[in-house]
C-alpha cells in the first residue's frame, strides 16, 4: 500500500526524532526504522551527553578530549560543530522536556563539585534550591558513581565517621550479634542507612511508604540494594523486623515521630507520643540499641556518628522496661536537636 508524506525520516534514534518533530511542523512525516520503534542506540545511552556547562570547563577541552578518544579517526571541524553546538542542542533537548539526571554535573572526576557550579546547570527546578540536598539526592540516587558507596569508608570525601565510630560501626557489624538502630529527622536521615549498606552491615529499614502509590514504588526502587531491606511499617512489620534480629540481622528506624497509640515520653521538657516499637523488640530479642546520625558540615560535608550503645532502662523482672526505654532514646534524640537545632527537619506537630 502506497504511503504518501511530505518528509521521510529514516531511524528513530535521537537524531531521527528530533529531524522528525522539526519536520512535523511543515508537514506529514513518515518515519521508517529497521526494527521497534525504541529500538536504537539513543535508547541504551544512559550515560549523559558531554557538554560544556561550567565557566571552569571549556571548548577547547572537549575538543582535544574528543580528538583524543577518537585516536585520529575524527575530522577536526566535525568535532569542533558538534562541541560547540553542544550546549544549545541539549537545551533544545530540554526544552523538549527530556528529563536529563543530574549526576554528571554533580560529580566530577569522582569529586562533588561546588554548590556554585550547581548554578549553571540546565534542569535544576524549583523544587532543588538547596545544593547540598540536591547533590544527596543524586548521589543517592546512582550508588555506582558517588563517593558515598564508594566501600572504601575510608576515602569518602565528604562523610566522615572518624575512627571511634568506625570502630563502633565495625562492632556492631562483625560482632555476630543483633542490633536496633535507631534515627530522628536530622540533616540527612538517609545517609547512615546507605552508608551502613555499602559497609556491608546486614540491616533490614522500616519506612513509611509514601500515600501515593506510583511514588512509593518509585522511591522504593531508587533506594533498594543501596539501604538494606525495606520493610514498610505494616500491621506485620513487628514480626518481620523481630525475625530479622533473630537471624542476627540489624533492625534501623526513625524515632521522633507523633504515635498516637505510642508511650508517653518527655521531649523538651513536654510531654508526647512515641512509637515504642523499637524498645520492644529490644525487649523481645535483648539485643543492643544503638542511635546513628549525621551531622552537615560547610563545604557540603558530613560527619557521620553510631552512637555507643544506649543503655535500656530495667523493670523489677530484670527485662527492657519499653516506656523507660523510649524515654532514654529520646534523651539522645533531644541531645542531638540540642546540639544542631537548625539540622532537625522533622516540621510536624511532636506534641499534641
Ligand atoms: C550502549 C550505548 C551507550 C551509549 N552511551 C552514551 C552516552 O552515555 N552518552 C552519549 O553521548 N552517547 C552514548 N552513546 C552513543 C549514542 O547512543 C549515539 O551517539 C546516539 O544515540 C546516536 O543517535 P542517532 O539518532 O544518530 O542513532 P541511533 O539512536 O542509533 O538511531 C539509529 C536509528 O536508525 C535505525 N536504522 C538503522 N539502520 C536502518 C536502516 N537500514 N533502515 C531503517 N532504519 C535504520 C535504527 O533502528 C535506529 O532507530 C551510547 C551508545 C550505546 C550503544
């Protein structure tokens, strides 16, 4: 069957895509390709498209880098277009609406770059004013390419745990025994449940899945394999987590919530709920609590700290007493806000 059209565009990759959507303005477009529709290089790079952003950065870099990689095959002025060209074909690319990562500009030679080189870079919404919490978010975003899961805790190049709590955190991993980990609303909540994954600390997070359903699948997919295992807080959760510290696993959760059905506790001197979950499975497995934080440093750093263990308060049988047990936790918690009041984020209402 004859076609008829004004423009024929041969392949669906990039190049063949935007060719076709120019064309579409001035008429009929009929695009041929040899295989599906997505099936094309364009499809598989995933690696970002190199181009000059940065004041620091240069044409003439990517040039010879370019000339460099190519080992003699390119043409010079074919290399000097494409470079050159480069920064308004990909904000043509943007204002397509391609949704470009971030990472590349984030991270440079596996090095994070300046919150003020962060300004340049196209796609950088509303929603990320911050720099530092926009470098986090990428960079726990793609586990492979950040310093932070680097696996070696001892280079990272802007967390650092000093060695008590490296000593501390290596106890609590080799030591054969289980643990409950607790964690407030501070600075990066985040960080000490990647950290502790890429160390190789066998955890298993309570989280609460977000409301919305195709957002809760997505952060849960962005962060599985870099935290530990996720368990959603559930009517079964309970039992999950105390079957993980049976195995001898590390059970980590966040403390400074409202619970309603909670144990009353005193926090800054008034009186609220907490969950008393984490005292009880203390309770139930007699195992070590411990508290981790981080804490921002300028220059976009981090010092990261496992708490010694926090000693349960005792009943008269000799077992964890849950209510005393939550209050002791939440003394650390209040240290903590005390000591950098303006890294708790926690905005909701804690007493009510
Ligand atoms: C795994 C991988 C990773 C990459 N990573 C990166 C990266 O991180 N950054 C980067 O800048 N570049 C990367 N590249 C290179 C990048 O993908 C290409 O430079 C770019 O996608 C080329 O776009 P294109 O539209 O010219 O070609 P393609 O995307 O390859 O599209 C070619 C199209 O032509 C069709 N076609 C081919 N032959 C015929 C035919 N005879 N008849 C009809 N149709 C035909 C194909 O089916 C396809 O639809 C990567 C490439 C690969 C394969």
């Amino acid at each position: 069957m004859p076609v008829e059209s004004d423009f024929l565009v041969l392949g669906s990759g990039i190049a063949g895509l935007i060719c076709a959507l120019r064309c579409a303005r001035a008429g009929r477009v009929v695009l041929v390709t040899k295989d599906r529709l997505p099936e094309s290089s364009s499809r598989y790079a995933q690696g970002g498209i190199a181009s000059v952003w940065s004041p620091e950065d240069s044409f003439e870099s990517h040039i010879a880098d370019t000339l460099a990689a190519g080992d003699g095959l390119c043409h010079r002025d074919t290399v000097e277009v494409v470079v050159r060209e480069g920064p308004e074909r990909v904000r043509d690319l943007i204002a397509l609406g391609t949704n470009f990562d971030l990472l590349a500009e984030v991270f440079r030679d596996g090095n994070l770059v300046g919150s003020g080189e962060l300004d340049g870079v196209p796609g950088v919404g509303p929603g990320f004013n911050n720099a530092k919490e926009r470098v986090i978010a990428l960079a726990l975003a793609s586990p492979g390419t950040d310093p932070i899961c680097s696996g070696d805790r001892y280079n990272r190049n802007f967390i650092d745990y000093g060695p008590d709590n490296i000593e501390r955190f290596l106890r609590v991993k080799d030591d054969g025994k289980p643990a409950v980990i607790f964690a407030a609303h501070l600075a990066n909540w985040e960080l000490p449940a990647v950290i502790a994954a890429s160390d190789g600390l066998d955890s298993v997070v309570l989280y609460r899945r977000p409301n919305l359903g195709a957002i809760a699948d997505a952060v849960i997919a962005l962060r599985r394999g870099i935290m530990g295992d996720l368990v959603a807080s559930s009517m079964g959760a309970p039992v999950t987590l105390a079957r993980a510290l049976e195995q001898g696993r590390h059970v980590a959760m966040l403390v400074d919530q409202h619970y309603g059905r909670g144990v009353e506790v005193t926090f800054f001197g008034r009186k609220c709920m907490a969950n008393p979950l984490i005292a009880m499975l203390a309770r139930e497995i007699e195992c070590p609590i411990h508290g981790t934080r981080v804490i921002r440093l300028p220059g976009n750093r981090f010092a990261g700290e496992i708490s010694p263990e926090v000693a349960p308060v005792r009943d008269a049988e000799g077992r964890i007493d849950v209510a005393g047990t939550m209050q002791a936790i939440t003394a650390v918690v209040e240290s903590w806000v005390r000591e950098h009041p303006e890294q708790w984020l926690w905005l909701h209402r804690r007493w009510r």
